[in-house]
DNA sequence: CGCGAGATTGATGGTAATCAACGAACGTGG
DNA sequence: CCACGTTCGTTGATTACCATCAATCTCGCG
C-alpha cells in the first residue's frame, strides 16, 4: 500500500480516534486487492467475512429480490462498506462490485469485532459510523416513498453539483444506467426525466450534465436537509 | 413504574447486558410519561434530547416531505426509538406519535452519551442495536424499490402473522391507513391490494385478516429473508 | 468502416395516485 | 335507545407516473 492511502484511511472517521496500534493491526490484517472493473468482490447472501475500503475505483452496492435488482448506493474512496454486517457477524445484505478498476482493503471481520472491545476511541467511531449509516439509510426511505422519480433526479443534481465544487458542471462518474438504477427508476425513465429538466436549466452533454439555473431546479427539487444532506 | 415495566426494560437487549449502575442511572435520569392517543411526543428538525422507550402503548413513526407523509415504522413494547440521532447529537429525522394510550420512558440524551464511554457492555449493545436498525432500514429500501405494493403487503401479512403466533389469523392493532402508509401506498390501493389478494387466500373481517391459504400467499409474496426477516 | 454497448425515443400497458361518492361503524347527545 | 354526525373504509372514474417492449441512434473502439 502507498503511505498516502495509508494515511488517507487513518484520516477516515472510522479510524482517525483509533489508537495506533488498533489501526496497525487492522491494516496489518487486511489484504490490498486490485480489481478491473466490473467485478463482483460480495455477494448477498454469503457471511461477512470482511470489511472493505475502497482505496481506489469506484464500487456500486446492489441488492436483488423478486426478480429484479436494484442499486443502493455507490461507494467512492475513501469508503467503507458492510460494516453493520462485519460487526453483527450475519450475512451480507447487498451485493458488491466494481464499477472501475479499483483497489479494496479488506479487513477480517474477526479483527475488526476485537478492536471493537479493545479500543474504545475506535467502538466510539463505529458508534458514530452507524449511526451515520442508519441515518443515510432512513433517509434514502423517505426519498423513495415521498418522491417521485424527476424530484429524486432533481435532488440528485443539486447535492451532486456541490459535491463536485458547485460549479453548475455535473460530470456523471458512472453508466446511466447505475444511476437510473440508484434513483430507484428504468433507464428509459431516467432518460425522460433528463428531457423534463430541460425546462429548469440542466443540459446533458454525454457524461456531462450542466445546471444552468439551480434556482429553477431547486424549486422543483424542494431540497430537504432532512433527505439529502449527508449530516 | 411498575417492577415488571422495569424488568421488560432491562431485558432489552439494548440493556441487558449493561451494568446495574448504568441502567440504574439511565432510569432514574428518565421520566415516565403517559399519554393518549394521537399525540405527537417528537417532532423531525427538533434537536434529539431524550431516548424514548415505549413501555406500554403503540406509536407510530413518520416523517413529511415534498408535501406527503409517510409512515416509517410502528414501535411496539418494548421498543427504544431515535437512538441514533441521539448518538451523534443530531436533529430527529422523523416524527413520533401515539397510536394508543401510551406509556413512554424519556431517558435524556446526554446521559446515554455519557453511559456509553463508561459502560463497554453498553457500548457494544448499541453497537449491536444501531446495526440492527441500519440494516432494518437497508431493507426496507429494498422492500420499497424492488417489490410492488401487493407484494410489499403478502409479505407484511405473513410476517405479521408468524409474529402472532401463526394462527393463520392476523389482528390489525391499527388503522389501515397507518398500513398503506407504512407499506408506501394509499388507503385506497390498500383496499384495492386487499382485494386482490382474496384469489390468494386472504379474507377481511373488519381489524381482523384470515390467511386460508399460506402457500398460496407465499407464491405471490416471495417472501425473502435478505428483506423480510427481523434478523 | 463496421460492430456493439449504451442511450434515447416511441408506443403501449400496468400500477398507483387522485378525486369523488358512497357505505359502514362508532360515539355522542338528545 | 335512537338519531345524528364524524371518521374510516371501500368503490368507481380518471389521470399521472412508471415499466416494458421495440426500434433507432450515438459513440467509442477494433
């Protein structure tokens, strides 16, 4: 591992309070992996054996059932993903895989549920981490059961634009159809919902998607800090 | 409160495992409140200054947005709720009121903060706890996004049925339309959905449902215990 | 240049929300 | 005890939203 991924995951919430030893030992334990793209790194299903960190890439979390699939979320670096299962030791909920070629830390999961007892700065850090988790998660519910597909669109845009610096340039990390797919909608739906938003200021060139009049778009997003901010 | 209140708290798992000084601090730091029916007992947006456990009663958890509600989750004795806007100090996410004459413990939030750095059988309680409720949540996503209101609603039934000891009889301990608002749908379609589900073995007696043909509901239903299952 | 994957567009059907009316159940007050 | 009113649930009609199927288009790449 380079020393600057090394400390780019010290600096992470989840590890930032640890002792330095506990941190050792969980890195110590874990295993770098390199992965092309499009690979599948867990499956749902099977026990949680590790937790992951995507040092590098980019990797999608999905879910299957009643015959169709869906995304969940999207995981940049520095992210970590599945610890509510590591820490429960029960099975994976969501399914992994690579979007790009990506580099994953994996941690045993054994490890991990140690240093929870050992160290209390890191069980804080979990604490805190889940919390954040469960938020996150609640909040993805109300997303989907109070809005429809253009306003999930139109909120999307908005917190992805300032993500991105708030510079009204939106540059789609990922296929259309990962995001249609996030926003809990078909492609051809994502597509029309595109179409709709031409009449509040957002231009698609390719990959790349321009906010021409955020006030526009705000007012038929209705952000709602209790919905789409990350805090 | 009465002793055997105070025994149901305590077996918990949030609290079973603490120490007798934490628990003891915890309950007497908090205030037992009864109230009617119909009472909102937290709003979302308000900062989250107690833990709240339902002793007795049935409250409803809710949440608003673009201009709709919907329900989250019901919480049945002996059931804790917000613990992780409490962890992290944050504002609640969503709304509570009572469904019933209710009875419920008010633990002030710096208090569990507090007994969380000082009891580590807690702390890996809550821990315990708040990955519970993530991946509770996570599946609730996938309920909403990858099933149809009837199948969101075959799967409550068998689920709600199990809970009541499997009698193939299921007593609805609220309004239906707090139902199709948990389930994401409106009263209407909710009926509609009942009707429906008449051809699979299910037969409406008012707050009563008689389930005459299990197997059969569980085809339609495709129960999944990655979306399903309390565990 | 031609291929293929992804994206778009169009046509259609299904699922769900909305609006409106009606009916059943319950509680209250006469 | 009954009449009334309110609330909840159901049913019907209509509209909006979304999924599906099919065809075409775009663009990167061999």
């Amino acid at each position: 591992m380079r020393p600057e991924d090394a400390a780019a995951i010290r600096d992470l919430p989840l590890f930032s309070d640890a002792q330095e030893e506990t941190f050792g030992d969980l890195v110590r334990a874990g295993f770098l992996q390199r992965f092309p793209p499009g690979v599948v790194l867990i499956n749902e299903r099977d026990p949680a054996d590790f937790l992951h960190v995507v040092v590098e890439g980019l990797v999608e979390m999905f879910a299957t059932g009643s015959g169709r699939d869906t995304t969940i979320s999207i995981v940049r670096p520095v992210g970590t993903f599945i610890l509510a299962a590591v820490l429960n030791d029960q099975v994976y909920l969501q399914s992994a895989r690579t979007l790009e070629k990506s580099q994953v830390l994996m941690i045993p999961a054994e490890r991990v549920r140690v240093a929870l007892g050992t160290d209390p700065a890191f069980a804080r850090a979990v604490v805190t981490e889940l919390a954040r988790g469960y938020r996150r998660a609640i909040k993805e519910v109300k997303n989907q059961k109070l809005r429809t597909g253009a306003e999930r669109l139109s909120n999307w845009l908005l917190k992805e634009d300032v993500a991105q610096g708030a510079s009204g340039v939106v540059n789609l990390g990922f296929e259309k159809r990962v995001l249609s797919s996030l926003l809990g909608m078909t492609p051809e739906n994502l597509s029309r919902a595109f179409s709709t938003l031409r009449e509040h200021g957002v231009t698609i060139h390719g990959a790349q998607m321009r906010l021409t009049d955020r006030q526009a778009l705000a007012r038929l997003a209705q952000p709602d800090p209790l919905i789409d901010s990350d805090e």
